[in-house]
C-alpha cells in the first residue's frame, strides 16, 4: 500500500504540490510511513523502535499543510487503499480513520503558520 501511495504521489496531477514537499529520494519517506503504519494498524511499533516516539501533527506543522494538501494526501491514499483489493467497509474505515491524522497535522500546521 505504501508504494502505491507513492506512485500516486508521483503520477497524481492533483498531488503535485504535496509531491514537492517530500525529498527526490522518497525511500526515507517510504519507510516511516510503513512503520507508523505497520504500529498504526496493531502490528509492531517499528516507527518508535526505529525513530523514537511519534509526533505527526508537530513534526508535519514545520509544512504550511491546508485542507488542500491534507485532501491530496487523502486522495493519494484513498487511490492505493483501493488498489489492495480491501473488502470496501475496511477500505472506508481504514481511510476514514486516517482522516483523523491528516486533520489535526492540518490544525498543527494552521496554529504554527497562522493559516485560516
């Protein structure tokens, strides 16, 4: 899922601004992603085993995230989440549940950006 993520990150028209915050080399990107969710998802805790604790909504507020780069990230995921063959009410929780992150990273990044 992770790697299709970034596919869509990559190919997505409507994902090109969030593209060019990330690094050329997604490779570091990749991997927290998969440990945060690999912890998220109840299986080890490889991101706080591998970086310490998390801290997703201070460490994405150093980024000016709006509603429309959080709804690029949802997209890019809702677009792998359906490549996964996910039986649909586990896709839709899966991705409603990470509307709850992408939200408040939005909110952190308002409170240190002064966004409206």
């Amino acid at each position: 899922m992770v790697d299709e993520f970034y596919r869509q990150m990559d190919e997505w028209p409507e994902a090109a601004a969030l593209r060019r915050l990330h690094p050329e080399d997604l490779a570091p990107s990749r991997d927290k992603l998969a440990s945060f969710l690999s912890g998220w998802l109840g299986g080890p805790k490889l991101f706080s085993e591998k970086y310490g604790p998390i801290a997703i909504p201070s460490f994405h507020a150093q980024w000016p995230v709006d509603e429309a780069l959080s709804e690029a990230w949802l997209g890019c995921m809702a677009r792998a989440i359906g490549k996964q063959g996910y039986a649909p009410d586990f896709a839709d929780y899966l991705l409603a549940q990470l509307r709850v992150p992408a939200q408040r990273i939005v909110q952190a990044s308002r409170n240190r950006h002064g966004l409206t």
